[in-house]
C-alpha cells in the first residue's frame, strides 16, 4: 500500500499548475502517488501536467494517474481524488499553492510518531500572483485544537497545508446520489466556499481523531484577491452554511458558539473589505462582529483595536482619493 496519495484538483489553472506539480515531484520524501483531478479545464492546464510528467524522472509514471470528470468544483475534484486513491495518509494542494521540499516528510513522520491525531497541518506562507514572498506568514496555534477553537479560528487556513489519515476521512463519509449514482462523499460537494473549515469541523465534532500543527511554514499559499476568496459576501454566505449545516447534527455546539464565531467571521472579512479598498463594507462587518459578540474587545483587544483602525484609515484613504479626483 502506498503510504501517501497525493492529490492536486486543476481548474484553468495553466499559469500556476506546473509549479505547483513541480513543488510535488520535488519532494524530498518518496513513498507517494500523484492524482491529478482535472475538474472539466478548458485551457492547457492538463496538456501541460501530461507534458511535464512525460519530461521528468523524479516519480515513476505508473504511480502517477490524471482522472477527468465535468466540472464539480474544489470539494468535488478531491473527493475524486480521494476515490481512486491508494494511500494511508492523503495530502492535498491547490494547483495555484506550493509546497517546499520537505513538506511530506515532516507530515509522515508527524503522524506515524503519534497516532491519535489525525489531521497534520503546516503553517503557511503567503506568495502573491506571481509567486513573490509577501513576508506574511500563518502563525496558528499547533495544539489543542477544540472545536469551538477551530470554528472560530480556523487554525489550518487553507487545503494545501494538510496530510490527513484515510482512516480519518472515513469517520466522516457520508453517501449521497448528487451526479446520477451513490457516491462516498468526504468534503461537502454542495459547498463551492469554504468547504475546508466545514469538513475539518466534522472531523473535530464527529470523530476523536486529534488535529494538530507542527511550527514549520511548508505551504506556499497563493493570494489572489481575483479569486473565490475575493467576494466578501458570498464567502460569508458559503460560511453561515456550514453554520446552519452544523446546526442540524449538533445544535447545542452551536448554540453555545454560534455567535461568537460569526463575530470572529465577521472580523476576518472586515480586514479583506479593507485589503480591497471597501470601506464601508469594512465597517459594516466589524459593527456586525461587535453586535454578534461584542467580548471580542476583551478576549482579542489588539486584534480588535487594529481592525478598526484599519477601516478607520481605509475609510480616510477613500475620502481623500475621492476629493483629489473630483
């Protein structure tokens, strides 16, 4: 049995996917197969992928397969990675992420030194469009990791910074007929945003699995304000549905946490609305995050505090490029 399966869902991904693939193949850990899930591209992303794997000689091609479907989404495309995948352990990356050398060994050995947890994740580093190191990076907390925790700070970040053991996903499958036959779903196909958040939360509700971090940055995460991530409200949307969805197989966990994490929420896109120079949207989330839960002035006063200076200087900014141009 192959110990890691590696999986790399591409979507029009043809300026990002070979760097991504190459950041695979580079690893200094061996034990793997590479799944690369073409999720109905209409560009040269697979063309390209096909190209590169017949030029290398870093993996063997027999353990290195391309599945195509029509277009199903990120959740969709690593579900059927995970279907036609061999390994113990899956990892995942985005084919516009990358990882450094040494990403897989340090989640094998993660997880073979300790076998209650079954989510290992990197913290990660932020890279512009162009792969440029933006000097920001993802400092989460490693340990420890309740579910209200997670809920409300999402520690893990992104889908390119996990190894999870198969035996893990299994604790949360679920069978539904979404494509015209039953199928064994472990992200939730419906979900076209933030899908992550909402299967590790399974994981931590449903199961006894631990999640935990290990203090290296192995992730390259890409921003991209273009992107899904870039649309504040439908990412809120995507967001109070894992909060609905969790409602109906735990509402007391939601009861409890509910409004604090729409607080923490809030706050999060409140400094997006700011990166993307929307000052009134900025103000409108962080008053709403003070509404739902107005103690997160007390438990993250810093944090807090800077948020709403940032909307206080973006709102400024916007004044004045406002009264220059007119």
């Amino acid at each position: 049995m192959t110990k890691v399966s590696v999986i790399i869902p591409v979507y029009n991904s043809q300026t990002t996917v070979l760097q991504t693939l190459e950041s695979v193949l580079n690893q200094t850990y061996s034990d793997f197969e590479l799944i690369i899930v073409d999720d109905g591209s209409t560009d040269r992303s697979i063309e390209l992928c096909q190209e590169s794997i017949e030029q290398q000689n870093k993996v063997s091609p027999e353990r290195i397969k391309i599945v195509h479907q029509q277009n199903r989404g990120l959740a969709g495309a690593r579900n059927t990675g995970i279907r036609h995948s061999q390994g113990e352990y899956l990892a995942f990356v985005d084919a516009d992420d990358l990882w450094l050398p040494e990403k897989l060994e340090y989640h094998v050995q993660h997880l073979d030194h300790n076998p209650t947890v079954g989510v290992s994740f990197s913290r990660s580093e932020f890279i512009d469009i162009e792969g440029k190191a933006l000097g920001i990076y993802q400092i989460p907390q490693l340990t420890n990791i309740t579910p209200d925790y997670l809920f409300c700070r999402n520690p893990i970040s992104n889908g390119s910074a996990v190894v999870i053991r198969r035996e893990t996903l299994e604790g949360i499958k679920f069978q539904e007929n979404l494509y015209g036959e039953i199928e064994d779903f472990y992200f939730d196909d419906t979900f076209r945003q933030s899908e992550d958040i909402e299967c590790w939360l399974r994981i931590a509700l449903q199961t006894n699995w631990h999640i935990e971090g290990i203090p290296n940055s192995l992730t390259l995460y890409r921003v991209n304000e273009k992107g899904l991530s870039a649309n504040i409200r439908s990412q809120y949307e995507a967001w109070e549905r894992i909060l609905h969805k969790t409602e109906t197989y735990n509402p007391e966990f939601i009861k409890k946490w509910g409004n604090k994490a729409r607080a923490y929420q809030l706050r999060y896109l409140a400094r997006r609305a700011v990166r993307l120079r929307s000052p009134q949207v900025a103000f409108k989330l962080f008053f709403e995050a003070i509404k739902y839960h107005w103690r997160i002035i007390i438990e993250e006063p810093r944090r807090t505090i800077i948020t709403f200076f940032e909307c206080t200087l973006c709102t400024v900014a916007s004044t004045t490029n406002s009264l220059s141009s007119s």
